[in-house]
C-alpha cells in the first residue's frame, strides 16, 4: 500500500469514528484544495457529517463556483453560513469597508464579524467539527493533532488531514478527478476573504498570501484560537 493510500485509509476511518461515536458532526469547508478531499470522502462514503461554509460575504467568485461544482458533481448542497448584517454594518460604520488592514485588531475583529460568529452558529448543538487544516500549512499548525478537545465549542475538533503533505491533497484530488477551486491554479494556496488573499511567490510560506502585511505568527483568523490566542488547543489521544 503506498504512502497516500495508507493516509486515505486512515483518514476515512477517522471520518467513520466521527460519523459513529460523536453525531451530531459537522466538516466546516473553507472550500480550498484539503477540503475538497474530505468533502470527496465524506460524500462518496455517504457519512452522515454535515458540511457547511462560512461566505463571508467578501469571497473570491472563484470561491463561490466550488459551491455549484459540488452540487454538479455530488447531488449534495453546501449549508452557508452568513454573518449577522447588522454585525457586519455596525464594523463598516464604525471602522470602514477596509478597516482590517489598519491592524492585527482590526483585522481580528472582522474576522470575528464575518467568521467566527457565524462558526458559532454553525457549530450550535453538535458534539465535533471537523477541519481540513495541515501541520504542514503554517508555524502556527505545526503542533497540529488529529483530535482536540475544543472546550471553547463544549465539543471535540478534529483534522483528519493533520499528517498529509500537500503533495498528498493533489496527488488524491488528480486520482479522483476532485473538483476544487480554480485560484489554486493562479498561485493561491491558501484561500480567504478576496481583499485579505493574494498569490504567493516561488518558495514562499504556503500562508504567506493570506494577511500579507501581517507577521507569520499572527496568520490565523480565530476559528482555530482559544481566547484569542495563537495557542493549540489540548490535545486528546486518538
């Protein structure tokens, strides 16, 4: 069994756990290239994990067409989870459209508008989400485990993906003809929000495109923070 199929082995047998021991589940998809995997997997397994994404409202139409390519090619519809407009509103008013590029805070407290409540929501009476984060994406994530306990949420978090390589996601979404989003082909490794999102270089950090102007260890937009801080959450044997 080569490498990425003993990966895929492992990770539908997490996916199963999760459908089995913690429903109600849910996968929150960024949409992105890892995503799409568990999507392909979750789908083609016919898990019962919910999967939902967070449109903030400020995303890449390239983004927002992996929505209609699921549905084309799965039968299966995305929930969409939008922040609250009056949230949204009162940021604009207050700060401006673009306030986030002023400074970290400011870029925390959209972010906390236009993804983290919304996650709240999303996350309201389940008992474990599941994301496609990496330890390989960031020096933030490199800590990564498969499962966490989240007692921020009062429910267990887990990434099936902690140990894949990127090569690992694009040799299965080319295998399995995975559909994914077409900015990963114009040097967007890493997608967000269209004003906070740019293509990176040869030999950049494949996080380097997401809050360009900020340090590389304040890259994280708080779904995956405890109290604000870049800190990992407690880890729980698998």
């Amino acid at each position: 069994m080569s490498d990425l199929n003993a990966k895929v082995s492992a990770t539908r047998a997490i996916l199963e756990r999760v459908a089995r021991d913690y429903s109600p589940a849910v996968f929150a998809s960024s949409l992105a290239a890892e995503d799409m995997v568990l999507t392909d997997l979750i789908l083609k397994a016919g898990l019962p994990i919910g999967i939902f994404s967070l449109e903030t409202g400020r995303l890449h139409k390239e983004t927002l067409a992996v929505l209609d390519a699921v549905k084309a090619r799965y039968g299966h519809e995305i929930a969409i989870y939008q922040p609250r407009a009056e949230l949204v509103d009162e940021y604009v008013s207050k700060n401006g459209l673009n306030a986030f590029y002023d400074s970290v805070e400011m870029r925390k407290a959209c972010c906390q508008v236009r993804k983290v409540e919304p996650l709240g929501r999303a996350l309201e009476g389940k008992k474990a989400w599941i994301t496609g984060q990496r330890r390989s994406q960031s020096t933030t994530r490199a800590e990564l485990a498969v499962q966490e306990d989240d007692a921020a949420h009062g429910m267990q978090k887990f990434n099936p993906l902690a140990d894949w390589l990127e090569a690992d996601v694009w040799d299965y979404i080319r295998a399995n003809d995975v559909p994914y989003n077409a900015l990963h082909d114009r040097g967007y490794p890493s997608i967000g929000c269209e004003p906070c999102t740019r293509a990176i270089q040869p030999g950049e950090d494949v996080r380097a495109g997401r809050w360009w102007w900020e340090s590389a260890d304040s890259k994280e937009c708080g779904l995956h923070l405890v109290d604000g801080k870049l800190i990992r959450i407690k880890s729980v044997a698998a």
